[in-house]
C-alpha cells in the first residue's frame, strides 16, 4: 500500500501538523510497511526548495505558493499522478492546500483523509 500524506510546511519545522505527518509516516512505514511518500510545503515563499528528502521517510519539498486565498503546493497533482498512492492525506487543517488535497485524491480516484492538527505542539 502507498500513502501520500500532504502537508503545507517541511516536516522539520515546528508545529501541530508536521509533528503529526512525521510520527505518523514514521511509524507507518517502520511498523506496517506501508510505502509512505510526503508532500512537503517548501516553507516560507520564495525560501530554497530542496527537492527530496529521503530520511526519516521520503519527503517530496514542493514550492508553497499563493492561490485560493491561501496557499497550495506546486506540482502537486503531477507529483500525485506519478506516484498513484492507495490514499492521500492531509495533515494540518481545513484550508486551501486541504481542498487542494482532496481535489488531487479526487482526480486520482483514491480516498482522502484529512487528519486536523490544530495545536497539537502545545
């Protein structure tokens, strides 16, 4: 099974969502061998965008850019298509890169779940 879990900011930065997405990726690939791959928000706009990190799981960065009102991650329906998870995720909360989550989850024909993560680092 492959997941693609979908968060707006690097798994290494602070935060509710990111520490949701990393210990839950973590554990799913550690202890059920689930093929786990991260869309990652590059961070601040305009800030460097390495493109993949491999460890502690395999974390795809993407540009964060304005759209929606928000913000949304570039390339990441062809990143999606390419990868044809089993399911996409999202972790963090309803915003426009959710909405944009679960259109990429529609497009692709695969359940999408949103994981809400507000304030969990407190």
């Amino acid at each position: 099974m492959r997941l693609l879990l979908v968060v707006p900011w690097p798994l290494t930065s602070h935060g509710g969502g990111q520490r949701l997405a990393r210990e839950l990726a973590v554990a799913l690939r550690t202890h059920h061998q689930i093929d786990v791959h991260v869309a990652a928000g590059s961070g601040l706009p305009g800030g460097p965008v390495c493109a993949v990190v491999e460890e502690p799981v395999r974390e795809h960065r993407l540009p964060l850019v304005p759209a929606r009102g928000g913000w949304q991650l570039e390339g990441l329906v062809p990143l999606a298509e390419r990868l044809r998870p089993d399911v996409l995720a999202f972790a963090s909360h309803a915003s426009p890169c959710a909405e944009q989550a679960a259109d990429a989850a529609r497009r692709l024909a695969v359940p999408f779940v949103l994981l809400p993560a507000i304030h969990l680092d407190c």
